[in-house]
C-alpha cells in the first residue's frame, strides 16, 4: 500500500484523523501504517521531521510529534490513564525484555515531545495491551488528544539517563475505552495496582469460573451491591412444569457432521456455532439449539459454547447516572456468549402487579421468531420438533410471553447489565436440554468485538407507552445510555 500510494491519510496531521474516533481499535501496527495513523511499524513515536514537514507546516518549530503508542516497551513508562508519564525513545534492548541498556539522546522523537510541549501542539495516544483473540495477539486502542505539560532527564530503573514526559488528556473527550497498560518492570513481574473503589471482592462468593469484583468510585463513603443473592443456575417456581429432556443427537466425541447431527438440523441443516475462540455464534436466530443431556456428545462438543460458563473477567461498577453497570476487563471477539440471564423462573401472570420490579425478563423466544410486538423477527430456519412445543401456541399469537425470568432479588451478574439504545450485546434464546420456546435460556452474545473496559449493555425492548401504572396512567422512564440514537426514553 505504501508502495502504490494508497493510504489513507498520506498527508500527515495534527490532532484527531476524521472517521477514526476515540476507542477504535487496531489489531496490528500494520492497521494504523496502512490509514495513515501512525506511520511506523516499530517506533512508538511519529513525528513530523525537518525534512519533509517544512512546507505544510510552516512557522511551527520542527520536529513535533502526532502520536505515540503507550505499550509497555520501556521500563520506566507509568500508565494512571488520565495522566501518563512516558518514557522517550532510544537505548533500550530489542531483544524483548524492555530493560534500558543505553542513554537516550535527546533527538527525533524525544525532541519532537519536548518542541510540542513548547507549542502547545496535543498528542494523540494509542494503548497497546496483549489480546489472546488477536491475529497479532496485540490490540491498540485509540484513547484520544493528551497535553504534553513537563519533561525532564533522569537516571532509569537500569541506571541508564532516560527522559520523561508528563502528558495530560485534554477534557470534554469521549471517556476512555482502553485498560490501563501493565508495564513489566527490571524483574519482569507485573505492576499492580490496588483495584481504586473496590468494595467487593467477588459479588458471586465464588459460584462462577472467575471472581467478579465490585466497584465504587462515585458514591461518598462508597457502598456495595446490594439487595441481591447470588445464584449461578435457574430457579424454578414450584407450579412451572419443566419438559423432559429432548431424546438429543447420536454423535460421538464432538458433532462435527451437521447432516447426521440431528441438533444441526434442528439449526436449520448446520451448526449455529464455529469453534473459533472458543465457540461464537455465526448469527443472531430465532432460537438456538444446543446439544443436551441425552445427546451423545462430550462437554467439548461446540455446540455446547454458551453451557461452559464465564470466562470473560468481568467487573461491576458504579456509573455516574445509571446504578451499577458490568465492564469486561478482556477483550470479548464478536459473536462470543459473555453471560446468561438468571433468576427465578415463573408465570409471567404473577408478577404483573409488581410494577417497581425492573428485573423481570419476559421469555419471547416465540414472539421473535414471528416479530410480534417490538421484536424484530429473525431468521427461522429452524424446526420446532413436533409434539415439543406446538400444544397451546396458537393461544400465544399477540398475547404477552406466558413465562419470565424474576432477578428482583435472586440473580447473578447479568442483573447489573445496563439497556443501551445502541448495545454492544444482543439476547439469543437458546434450548439446551427440551424444546419448549417458551422456557428457553437467555443468553447475552457480543454484537461486536468489544474492547476491554467498554461498559456491556444490550436493548432491554421496551415499546414506547408500554408500561402503565396502577392509576391506569402511562409511566415514562427517560434513557441516559448516551448513545449517538439515543431514543431518550427507555419506556
């Protein structure tokens, strides 16, 4: 591409880079070279030079520099995300454990930061930080304009002279997507820090595969979650009938044939699932089904992805306007299942009086595979199994979802899941052992490559109107999700 002159922004420039917002994410050096971001594949600062800047940016002291890539390569760099002390460039060994072997020399790079300190001139920084699901096994995230405000020469970890710069993010930017960066230090072990606000070590008191912290830098004195025990698994109502387990597929070891496997062909003739990165769905369906108990396949098979728990390390936090909310502090590739909504099973006709209840997760698997009421209908080439499901559907039509999921007051982790009116989580129903519809799982799936920290949500589906109170009067709850199409009202 450099080559036949075809990147994007050939031309260098200051400040932010039109199309390329605060939180978007490359997956290799490669990406930024290619769109003109950042236009070295090693360096971790690009500058413009006094070479070739002369012309375009005339009257501006040259060399100053456009962005850095904040990564962890040097020793003495610290990373507290609004504020970074960045350690220049030159004199460290490339042979990949970071220690400092040579004095730096203040030239190039670590010039170009000292010259946009004396101007004014902001930076744009990057965040680099390892991510298993990565072609490169690295992801670099775009956190936005920082202020080089100080520099100044010392002695480094390794005895070596290094020179430092203080840069600030400038306000009224978007807030930052990216973790903080673990710098390794002369012994190689990782920095860290206190968790700021934790309250809680693991809200689910280990019940799931990981511990899951609580956070809380909002309130004064900081308080815990509250009001909720915690349970890993559905409880059922004693006057909901469960089906019996479906007679399931005849596979051995893994179904890897979906024309002899009889869930595949339930899935519409093939596996709803890929095996890469653990398991992703392909797509969002009307429903999906899994292999169950009476199938003859082992744990591993990939039709089982959303039945192996939580393996994304999540977080629930405190945020500024909406209660609680769940961050992952991973990286969760697109179409992987990130949690399951649980609570207490039970006739939806049973809790219709208690309105102050804002956990109440109807169950309209069969109201989406038709597009009944709000729901956007989805592909349904699926087969419900005769003599499954079928007896008492025709009553359903219009009529509300006979059966829903309580987490008033017991749940896990999903409870915490903020509505957004651009989520980046969608809700796919999912039969795991019978196949009645109208009992089916709620699994949450990423909509898209979520990046660590971005804060999880999903639509929770509400009609505009919808809810009315015992007074018979219409109730309006305004949505402060923040996104770009905002609705403005979540009901």
């Amino acid at each position: 591409m450099l080559k036949e002159n075809q990147i994007l922004f050939p031309e260098k420039q200051i400040g932010h880079l039109p199309g390329i917002a605060v939180g978007h994410q490359f997956y290799s050096r490669a990406e930024m070279v290619a769109l003109g971001f950042h236009s070295h594949w090693l360096n971790g600062i690009d500058f413009v030079g006094e070479s070739k800047g002369k012309e375009k940016f005339r009257g501006y002291k040259l060399p100053f520099a456009l962005i850095i890539v904040v990564s962890g390569q040097y020793e003495d760099d610290v990373d507290n995300a609004e504020e970074i002390v960045y350690t220049g460039q030159g004199g460290n060994d490339l042979l990949g454990n970071k220690q400092q072997i040579a004095d730096q020399v203040m030239k190039r790079g670590n010039l170009a930061l000292k010259n946009n300190m004396d101007q004014g001139i902001p930076v744009r920084v990057v965040r680099g930080h390892d991510c298993v699901n990565s072609y490169t096994s690295k992801v670099y995230t775009y956190d936005g304009l920082y202020k080089v405000n100080n520099y100044w020469a010392e002695k480094g970890v390794a005895g070596f002279t290094v020179f430092k710069y203080r840069l600030k993010r400038l306000p009224g930017q978007d807030s930052l997507r990216s973790k903080q960066v673990n710098f390794v230090r002369a012994r190689g072990s990782k920095v860290h820090a206190e968790l700021p606000g934790l309250v809680c070590k693991d809200i689910c008191y280990g019940q799931e595969n990981i511990c899951i912290p609580a956070t809380n830098v909002i309130d004064k004195p900081p308080v815990a979650p509250e009001g909720l025990k915690y349970i890993n698994s559905i409880i059922v109502e004693k006057d909901v009938n469960i089906p019996p387990n479906a007679s399931g597929c005849r596979c051995k070891g893994n179904c890897t044939n979906p024309l002899t496997c009889s869930c595949a062909q339930l899935n519409g003739g093939d596996f709803p699932y890929v095996s890469k990165d653990g398991g992703r769905l392909i797509e969002a369906k009307a429903v999906v089904f899994e292999c169950g108990p009476n199938c003859g396949c082992g744990p591993g098979c990939v039709n089982r992805t959303s039945q192996r728990g939580m393996k994304h390390r999540l977080e629930v936090f405190r945020t500024d306007y909406k209660g609680w909310g769940v961050r992952s502090w991973d990286f969760i590739p697109s179409g992987a299942p990130v949690c399951e909504y649980i609570g207490v099973l039970r006739k939806t006709d049973e809790v219709d009086s208690l309105l102050g209840n804002e956990y109440i997760f109807e169950i309209d698997c069969w109201h989406t595979m038709h597009g009944i009421g709000s729901r956007e209908k989805r592909m349904c080439d699926v087969t419900i199994p005769n003599g499954d499901a079928e007896s008492g559907f025709s009553k359903l039509s219009e009529s509300e979802p006979e059966f829903c999921i309580d987490a008033a007051s017991h749940g896990n982790v999903t409870r915490y899941i903020n509505h957004s009116c651009e989520p980046n989580l969608f809700v796919q129903c999912v039969l795991s052992s019978h196949h009645d519809v109208r009992l089916a799982r709620i699994v949450l799936f990423a909509a898209d490559n979520i990046p660590p920290l971005q804060e999880l949500s999903y639509d929770y589906g509400y009609e505009l109107d919808s809810v009315v109170g015992l007074d018979g009067k219409i109730k309006q709850l305004d949505c402060h999700c923040g996104a770009v199409g905002c609705r403005k009202r979540l009901y």
